[in-house]
C-alpha cells in the first residue's frame, strides 16, 4: 500500500514538473546518436513517452493475460475446470457412498489437488482402494494426505478402523494408542479402541478405559450403562471361572465380595443377576443362587433367569415345584416357564408330567432346547422312534436357526 502511494506521488510530481516546463515555453527536446539527431517539441515528446508507457503497460498484461489463458485451458484440457473438478470429486463421493469403488477412486484421485479441503477425497480415495483389495495403494495415498494440515488424527483412524475392517486388532490398538497419548480424550480414538476391546473379548483393558470414556463422554448415559452392565457380567464370570481353583468353603465369599462392589444400578440388571447366579450354580452354590433368582424374577421376568432356575440342583425341589407353579398360575402359556417345570419334573422322576410340559412348550414355541429334552426323554423312555424324530426336528430347528 505504501509502495503504491509513493508511486502515485512520484508519478503527479513528474506529471506538474512537466506541466510546469511546458506552461514556461514552447521549448524543444534534441535527442543526437552518432550522425543522427531527432528533435521535437517538448509537447511531443511529452506525448510520446504516455504513448510508450501506454505500449509497454498493455503489451505487459497481454503477455500476464496470454500466459493466464494458457494455464486455464491446460486445466480444461488435461483436468477440467476447477468446477468441473469440484464436480467429478462429488459424483466421486457418491459413488462411494454407493460402494462403487473403481469409479469413486478414479474420480477422487484425479482431483486431489483441484479441490478446496481435499482430505475427506483421500481417505475415501483411500478406503475405495481398500475395498478393491489394493492395500498398498491405500497406504500410499493416506501417506501422501499426511502432508495436509490437520490430517494426522483422521489419517491414524482410517489406518486403524481399515486394520479393525481385516480383524488385524493389535495393529489397530498400535496405531490408536500414540495418538490417544499425543491428544487424550479424542471421542472417536476412545470410542474405536472400546470396540476393539470388545470384539477382543479384553475386559481388563476395557474396564481401565471406561472411566476416561466416561470423562470424555464418547457414548450416550443409556450405552454406558449397557456397557457397564457387559462389564460387570463378563467380570463375574471370569472369578466363575477362576473361583473353581479355590476350596468350596471359600467360593461363596468370594463371589460374594464381588457382587457387593456392583452399583445398586448395576445389581438390578437381570443380566447381572443371570451372571452372577450362574456363577454360583458353577461353583455349587444353587441353594444360594436358587434366592437369587427366585427374587430377581419377583421383580422383573427374564427367560434367560427362567431357564436357568429349572437347572438349579437344589435339595428341597418340591419347594422349587411350588414356585414354577404359582408362576405359572400367571402365565401359563409361558414356553420357557413350560420348560422349565418339564425340567423339575423330570429330576423328580415324574417322566409322563415332564413329558406332558415340555410338549406344551414346544407348542408355544418352536424351540431347539425343547425338541433336544423330548428327544433325551424319549430315550430314556425307550421310544427310540419318537426320540429320532425329535432329534430331526431338532436337527431343522438348528438348521434354521
């Protein structure tokens, strides 16, 4: 701007100097080189150097204009226009989004340079050539959208959720774990790592993210509580599990001392309770697990609580008779509560009562678990036959399902 100004001043003095000399006089300007001379008034010459700077200035954005012209046509002709470009880079993301994969990496890759932000084109770009097979060249052109600015977050968590996409899981967490440390709380990298850990089945590494998923508040307060409730059932059967190493006397307690350090909240999920009374059946505790579930669905019906309460091994089964009948006072068209009682039945030796509740569960609903216990009754009947054909059936149930 300053530059500028002082051009402009400069340019008025020189315009008044010469106004000035040719207001005093006619005057004349004589120009010798060797034996020739020109010579003219100073009002021609005058008007010869405008009409020289007039030449050169025009000659000058000619050559600007000619060389502007040549740059936009090698764009038209070897790329297309900026709109063009913008235009085959959207019809590049829909086919994409279509999982047309050629079509969306020729399109995309042709215009990376010719588009504003170009960093969503290269990981779709990226991620087509993924899905085509071409690993390699997905990996050569996130390295080459590591140049851009900003690009180092949604490069690593293309890279990792691509290695999710293939099960490669520890080259995921690899690649998630710097950047988790470089920028903590990132919602996607927490919320990517936590799905890892599920599909690796790693509670431990999953239970010391939770609290910083919760700090961060990566999913909604219904997820967590349903991921808390995952944790805390997969943790009680882990102790189900190494609790068999201890003496019976100390199995309880121990089963124990983890279901008190559950939330309240926590404690009330039927899934919890399915947990934990399947870990006290586990280690024979049934008695106990028997008041457990006997309470839980006093307050909420769950099948799986239900199925599990006619596998209890408990002494005082005509106790447990007395209970699956009053339930069923309530709901007698119940198929899980009819298997059940067929269950008790049976373990009580009364195989025509047994037989007769697990065929009005099977009438309810078409079950594997029940056609599997005819089948198994049948057999101990001696009525190999029918027992065959339950086994049939239960062999296209399974097929089916």
């Amino acid at each position: 701007m300053r530059r500028r100004l002082f051009k402009a001043i400069f340019f008025v003095l020189i315009a008044l100097g010469l106004v000035f000399l040719l207001w005093r006089g006619d005057g004349y300007l004589l120009i010798a080189y060797g034996t020739k001379t020109i010579e003219m008034t100073l009002w021609v010459a005058a008007l010869v150097v405008v009409l020289i700077y007039t030449g050169v200035w025009f000659i000058r954005k000619l050559m600007l204009g000619g060389v502007e012209m040549a740059r936009r046509f090698r764009e038209i002709f070897l790329f297309g226009s900026v709109e063009r470009a913008q235009k085959r880079a959207a019809t590049g993301m829909v086919d994409y989004l279509t999982g047309d994969w050629l079509e969306a990496r020729k399109k995309l890759v042709r215009t990376l340079d010719k588009v504003e932000y170009p960093l969503a084109n290269y990981i779709a770009a990226a991620r087509s050539s993924f899905e085509m097979g071409d690993e390699a060249e997905a990996d050569n052109i996130l390295d080459k959208a590591l140049t851009l600015a900003h690009s180092e977050l949604p490069v690593a968590l293309t890279r990792a959720r691509l290695h999710v996409q293939s099960g490669r899981y520890e080259e995921a967490i690899a690649i998630l774990k710097p950047i988790d440390i470089k920028m903590p709380r990132q919602a996607a990298v927490l919320d990517l790592m936590h799905h890892i850990y599920i599909a690796q089945k790693n509670w431990r590494a999953l239970e010391e993210l939770f609290p910083v998923m919760r700090k961060a508040k990566v999913l909604s307060n219904v997820e967590f509580e349903a991921l808390e409730v995952l944790l805390a059932s997969e943790k009680m059967a882990a102790l189900a599990s190494e609790s068999k190493s201890l003496l019976i006397a100390e199995r309880l307690p121990a089963l124990q001392k983890l279901w008190k350090s559950f939330p309240r909240s926590v404690q009330r999920s039927p899934k919890v309770v399915t947990a934990y009374a399947q870990a006290l059946a586990e280690n024979y505790q049934d008695q106990e697990a028997e008041v457990i579930v006997r309470k839980a669905l006093g307050n909420q019906w769950y099948d799986p609580l239900v199925a599990l309460y006619g596998r209890l091994q408990v002494k005082e089964i005509h106790t447990q008779i007395r209970t699956v009948e009053s339930w069923l006072k309530s709901k007698p068209q119940d198929a899980m509560l009819l298997l059940t009682m067929g269950r008790l039945m049976e373990r009580n030796q009364q195989w025509e009562l047994a037989r007769e509740y697990f065929q009005r569960s099977l009438n309810q609903k078409q079950d594997l678990e029940t056609t599997a216990e005819l089948a198994r009754l049948m057999t101990k009947l001696g009525d190999h036959k029918k027992s065959a054909e339950y086994y049939q059936q239960s062999l296209l149930l399974a097929g089916h399902k």
